[in-house]
C-alpha cells in the first residue's frame, strides 16, 4: 500500500511539474490593488503552495479537535 501511495505521489508531481515549464507566457495578475506581471508557472506554482499550506492547516485543525461523544 506504501509503494502504491509513492507512485500516485510521483506521478501526480511529474505531470504537475510538466504542466507548471509548459506555461512559460507572462500574464498579469491582479491582487487587492497590486497589478503583478510573472510568468504564469510562477503563478501556478505559488497558487498549489499556498493550497498545500491551507490543507495542511486544516488537516492539523481537525485531528487536533476533540470529538463529541455520544451517549
């Protein structure tokens, strides 16, 4: 089950990793007030960062939550 868990890993990382150098174009972004101009891997990469940061976050909050006991 380990070895299965490492390889869906792997693969959903090679075809992230492929779809993050195949959009190279530059785009602008807006933020709040902020007009931002990056290449749009930059956006993309920073955008799964801050979801993975988020998941992490809410996964640690739930696990931490004392459960409710019914009776």
């Amino acid at each position: 089950m380990k070895k299965a868990k490492m390889i869906i890993v792997l693969v959903v990382s090679l075809i992230a990793v492929i779809v993050f150098f195949q959009n190279t174009e530059i785009v602008e972004t807006r933020f709040l007030f902020a007009r931002i101009s990056m290449p749009r891997f930059l956006l993309l990469i920073s955008t799964f960062i801050m979801g993975f940061i988020v998941g992490l976050i809410t996964m640690s909050y739930f696990r931490r939550r004392p459960r409710k006991q019914t009776s």
